[in-house]
C-alpha cells in the first residue's frame, strides 16, 4: 500500500516477549485464579480489579508528602511522627499495616532494601523498580551500601554515615531527601518534580534545580 | 516468659538468636547471633510465621527496630565507623545480649 520503508524498525518491541512459556509461579497463580472463578469464591472482574489497584500507587504520592514537609515544617513533624496519618491529610489512601518516614541529615544518609522479598510502600511509591526486587540489590545492599550507591552514581563522603533499612518485616519505608540548595521561592508542585522514586528509596538525590 | 508484653526498651543491649525454626521467618540469616542496640518499639503485630500458613497469628507479639553498627554484622565492612543497619525483629528472637545463644 506505500513504498514506505519499515528498515528502520519504528514498530519492533523493545524487548523480547516473555510471556511464551509459563514460569512455575505463573503457572500456579493461573491454576489458582481458575479454581477461585469456578468455584464461585471470586469473579474474574474482581481479581482483575484488584490488580488494578494494587498497581495504582505512583511515586508522585512520596513526592507530593515530602514536597509538603519541605515547605511546611508542622506537616513534616506529622510526617515523621505517622505518616499514614499524614498521607491521609493530602487525600491519600496508604493501605500499609505501618508506614515509617526516615529523614536524610548532613549526618546521615538512608536508603532501604528488602533483603527477604520486595516488601515496598506500594500506597506511596507504587510497584517497586527491578532493581529493588533484584537478588543482586537485596544481597548487596546491606553488605556494601556505598559501593551500591556509587554504582547508581551517589557518592556519600565518609564523613557521612550511612543507614541501611531492612524492610524484612511489618513496616514499610519513605526516606525523606534533604531539600536540595537553590529551591527557595519554588512552588510545592515544583519542588514534587525534584523528588524521584530512587530518592525516596534513598538510592538517588533529588534533582537539582536547573 | 509472656510474648504480650514488650521485654526490652530504648537502648537495651540485645542479640538476635538462631532459634531454628523453620518455614516463613522473617529475621534473615545474616543477622542471626549479631548484637545491636533496641532502636524502638513498633508495636504489636500478628505473628507472621503463623498467619503464613493460614493461622491467625494471634495474640500479637512486640515488634522493635535493632540497630547494629556495620562492623559487628561484617568483619571486613568497608564504609565509615558509624555506618549502621537497622532491622525489624520479634521479641521472640531477641535475648539480652548478656546471655549466650
């Protein structure tokens, strides 16, 4: 229907497809899924939905928080002191059994891992990046965690201590950036576009002002 | 020795045990038999080693935060003398760290 080329390769994915054969885990949970349809426990449209909200955390929630403690430092000692409560202050619906706001200082950098699974505030941050699943960042955080951070490209002097938080249990973890140098005078909606999710992870800085 | 109650406070001295229990546990190998410092109490939460196999995992039992210096987890830890990990651990896997395992 057109001479146009397709050489250039607009429309190949950009990675293999990974869903021809099952895994076992996937297997399983296909064969749960049927016996709870058929058996009349769940529908279909409930699994489904359930998905949907267990995906619909993003990590502008985190942002939009710790933008607000930036500028508001009695929203910040709410923060600190329950951040569920605080999250629900801003409209937010944290679904954690306990939420807890570590703050970054001149003294202390913190960053968190799971080393057990990939327990992760969801609520807040949505689902957890690869990396944070990976056996790699699991295993190495906690045994060389300036190392790790060099690697994402954070280097944290050594007059600097850091902390390392193992979410291995029943709470869940938001590091609070420092607020970086020349923000004064920003909205809070522009200081929410400075704080990412590897920020909040305590893996990356926030971006600096332009 | 009732698990309703939290045993330790702020700053207590503890070592986390190797009780050896199998299954669904949630304090990780690595930390097992290290000595570290009570860094709060968290409250009291159904046991998850129980509610993983479809029990209720009642009565809830103390969770605290531990808080271990680098260097006493890895004896070749290369980072700063004040670098810490902290980690969740029930009341059950936690003795005085006076007392042997």
């Amino acid at each position: 229907m057109s001479d146009h080329d397709h050489d250039h390769d607009d429309h190949a994915p950009t990675r293999e497809d990974d869903d021809l054969e099952l895994t076992e885990g996937e297997a399983r949970f296909l064969a749960l899924k049927s016996l709870l349809i058929e058996g009349g426990v769940m529908t279909a449209d409930e699994i489904r939905a359930r998905m949907e909200f267990n995906e619909r955390g993003s990590p502008h929630q985190a942002a939009r928080m710790i933008a607000r403690a930036w500028v508001d430092p009695d929203y910040k000692a709410r923060m600190l002191a329950d951040t569920k409560s605080a999250a629900a202050e801003l409209g937010i619906e944290a679904t954690e059994a306990a939420l807890v706001t570590i703050e970054n200082t001149p003294e202390r950098h913190n960053m968190v891992v799971c080393t057990l699974c990939s327990c992760y505030p969801r609520s807040l941050l949505g689902e957890p990046p690869a990396f944070y699943v990976s056996k790699a960042y699991r295993s190495r955080a906690v045994r060389e965690p300036r190392k790790v951070l060099r690697e994402f490209g954070v280097d944290i002097p050594d007059a600097v201590d850091i902390a390392v938080h193992d979410s291995n249990a029943d709470l869940r973890y938001v590091i609070m950036p420092m607020r970086p140098q020349g923000t004064e005078g920003m909205s809070e909606e522009e200081l929410a576009a400075l704080i990412t999710r590897d920020s909040v992870v305590g893996c990356a800085l926030p971006v600096e002002p332009a | 020795m009732s698990e309703a109650e939290p045993s330790y406070a702020v700053g207590d001295r503890v070592r986390i045990l190797d009780i050896g229990k199998p299954g669904h546990v949630r304090t990780p190998t690595y930390i097992r038999h290290k000595v570290g410092t009570i860094e709060r109490f968290c409250g009291m939460f159904e046991n998850p080693e129980d509610k993983a196999y479809g029990r209720w995992g009642l009565p809830p039992i103390p969770l605290y935060r531990v808080q271990l210096k680098q260097d006493d987890i890895w004896p070749d830890y290369d980072g700063a003398p004040g670098d810490v990990l902290e980690i969740e651990i029930y009341d059950h896997w936690l003795a005085p760290a006076g007392e042997t395992t």
